[in-house]
C-alpha cells in the first residue's frame, strides 16, 4: 500500500455532488473501504502496474487501486460522476485517468495497453457481455494480465461450476477452456447503496496457454447449441452445428448425453475436431 492523499468518506462525497445509483445504468455504489481494498488485493502486486476499471462511480474501488501503487484508467459513462473522479485524479497526482464513454465502444487495449489487470465492480446490465468479450477473440494470450469481476453471485458461480452441477454451463466453459477462474470472495448485498436484491461475489482470473488447434467460435457455436436446449440430448441439440455430430461420433462421445454432462476438456476436444472437418482441401477454412 502507498501513502494515501485524505479525501472525504465517500458517503460525503455522493452527498456533495448529489449522486444516486441510476437503476437503467446498473448502478450500486460500494462504500466500504475495507472491503474496497481486499477486492483491490485480489490480483497482487499492483505498483507501477496499469489496472482497467469499467464504471467507477464515484471512485470506491479507484482508491483503492490507487492506494496499491497502481496506474488507474476508468472508463465511466454517467457523467455525473466525473467531478468526483476529477478530484480523486488531483488527489493522486495524475496517476487517475477518467475516460468518458460507454465501456461496450472501447477499444480497451489502446487504453490500458498490454498487461493490464482489469478490476471492476461491473454494472450489472453490461457485465456479462464485457466478460464474453474478454475472454473470446482468436487472439491469446489477451491484452489483459488478469481480471479481477463483481458480478451476481449467480453469475460468478456459474464461471467456476463443473460438468453435471446445476450451475454448469455456457459461461463456465468459455471461462474455463482457456483461462484459471476462481472465486476470491462473497459479498454481501448490505455492502451496496442501494442494496441490491441479490448477492455478489468477485471472481479472478488469470489466462492460461489456449488448447491448440480450437477455434473461438466454433466452441461458442458448440456450447451455444448444448446449453440452449439444455434438456435436450446431445444428438438433438447439436444438430445446430455443422458437422458436430458426425465428430462426436469420431470422438466416441454419447450422444444420448446432455450437454451439462460434457467436462470442458470434452468441449474443447469436440470444438477441434469439428473445426479440422471445416477445412477445404487447400487448407483454408471454410465460414463457419
């Protein structure tokens, strides 16, 4: 932790400029400033490193980031907002940067640049789709070194859920396939201004080497098709995908079996297969 600059509590702040979390943006205001800085500890060590925050708020969370030591670039939409980032920016000396723009028409590499660790407290209404964003792409690694998420503790349980658990689906196997995700903690719907209805949790992950010779959208076709239908037996909802059945067949794989039954090694072993099949004979890929 570096030395910190006194700034007001932050009840004061959404006070002095008359904030209140917006329910169209997905807005709910965490305040706890122990709890801010055990979520900015998740990722490590943060001095001198660059962190990329989606919907600061009034700048909870980018303390906290501060106070570790690191570069802050915070994409922010709600312009009411930015006065408040404004003087969190003074107070650290530059070390703040405030983008003033929707999080989902960035290009959020040229912001942050190679190796950044992504922290964020996500609005609920953007969350899921800034998650599949980041962890989809052909190209990986990814610009970004680790992402440290709030989300519904639904959500986040999902990410981490095994094959044949209720929470298991398609957002654990794009989690999972190619990144390490774990939940680093729980937190409590009392935590928020205004309490949300749910519960939230944080969930970290770190990128791991991609299984070779497998195609983003292919396993997103695949598990787009299982989890769907997901009552469905394989050889039903695959069906939606070209020449996925005949390379579950060369696979040995069960058709009988449901999608949620599928470990992640199985997808991606599945998602090969069908895109090897793809290829023309000239060795380029047909569309897919």
């Amino acid at each position: 932790m570096t030395d910190a600059p006194a700034l007001p509590p932050l009840r004061e702040v959404i006070r002095a400029h008359g904030l209140r979390a917006e329910k169209a943006l997905g807005q709910n205001f965490l305040l706890d400033e122990q709890l801010l800085d055990r979520i900015a500890a998740v990722p490590g060590e943060l001095a001198g490193r660059t962190a990329y925050e989606v919907g600061p708020g009034p700048g909870g969370l980018t303390r906290a980031l501060l106070r570790r030591g690191a570069t802050v670039v915070a994409v922010e939409r709600d312009r009411r907002c930015l006065p408040a980032l404004a003087e969190v920016a003074q107070a650290f000396d530059g070390r703040l940067t405030v983008i003033d723009a929707d999080a989902l028409r960035v290009d959020e590499r040229a912001l942050a640049g190679d190796g950044a660790h992504v922290v964020a407290n996500l609005p609920y209404n953007v969350g899921t789709a800034l998650f599949v964003r980041w962890l989809g792409g052909e190209t990986w690694p990814p610009w970004w070194a680790s992402l440290t998420l709030m989300f519904q503790a639904e959500v986040a349980e999902r990410l981490v859920a095994g094959p044949g658990s209720e929470a298991y689906g398609r957002l654990s196997v794009l989690a999972q396939w190619r990144a390490k995700p774990r939940l680093a903690l729980r937190v409590h719907r009392s935590a928020f201004v205004p309490p949300p209805k749910v519960m939230s949790a944080v969930v970290h992950l770190e990128p791991a080497a991609a299984p070779d010779g497998v195609r983003t959208g292919v396993l997103e076709a695949l598990t787009g098709a299982a989890f769907g239908q997901r009552r469905k037996m394989l050889r039903q909802s695959l069906k939606a995908v070209p020449g996925a059945l005949d390379a579950a067949d060369r696979l040995g794989l069960d058709v009988t079996r449901r999608g949620e039954t599928l470990s992640v090694d199985e997808f991606v072993a599945l998602a090969r297969e069908v895109g090897a099949a793809a290829l023309c004979p000239s060795g380029e890929r047909r569309e897919f």
